[in-house]
C-alpha cells in the first residue's frame, strides 16, 4: 500500500465508535530496513484544559489496523486500559 492511498482516510476506533482524526494530519513510523509501516501517529486533540501542556500523541500499531476501506480505517484499540489493550500505546 503507498502512502498516497492514505491520505484523507478517517481514522476509526471500533473498540469505541471514536473518531480518531485523518491520515495527513498524523505522522507514520516506517521501518528504514523494510519500509513497512510501522504505526500512525495521530496528534491529540487539544480543549482547553489539556492546550497548555504539551501535546500528547497517539501511537496506533500497524497490527491494531483491522481493515482500510475506501473512505476510512478501522482500528481496534482500548484507550481506557492501556495495561490490558493489545497494543500497547
């Protein structure tokens, strides 16, 4: 898959319906040796309590991507218990 097959993709979290943001507005960890995805990078959200404080990212495992569609990837990650999810963030 190229990255530009990616690109405007919206990410969702089928754990828990979440929209998780676009691919564009992330960043991609590939393996320099393979050049394999590795992960996505999805920047947070920010509101107004957490604009200050530095900003935290999401990191999906290529492994926790269970199907890209045309329009959107859905992912399966448990945001609420990190210890138990799969794929640790």
């Amino acid at each position: 898959m190229r990255l530009t097959e990616l690109i405007g993709k919206e990410i969702v979290n089928i754990f828990d319906g979440a929209r998780l943001g676009v691919v564009g507005e992330s960043d991609l960890a590939i393996d320099p040796d393979t050049g394999q995805i590795q992960s996505i990078i999805m920047p947070r959200r920010t509101n107004l309590l957490n604009m200050w404080m530095e900003r935290q990212q999401l990191v999906i495992p290529w492994e926790a991507i269970r199907k890209i569609g045309s329009e959107v990837i859905v992912v399966d990650l448990d945001q609420t218990n990190p210890r138990l999810s799969r794929y640790a963030l």
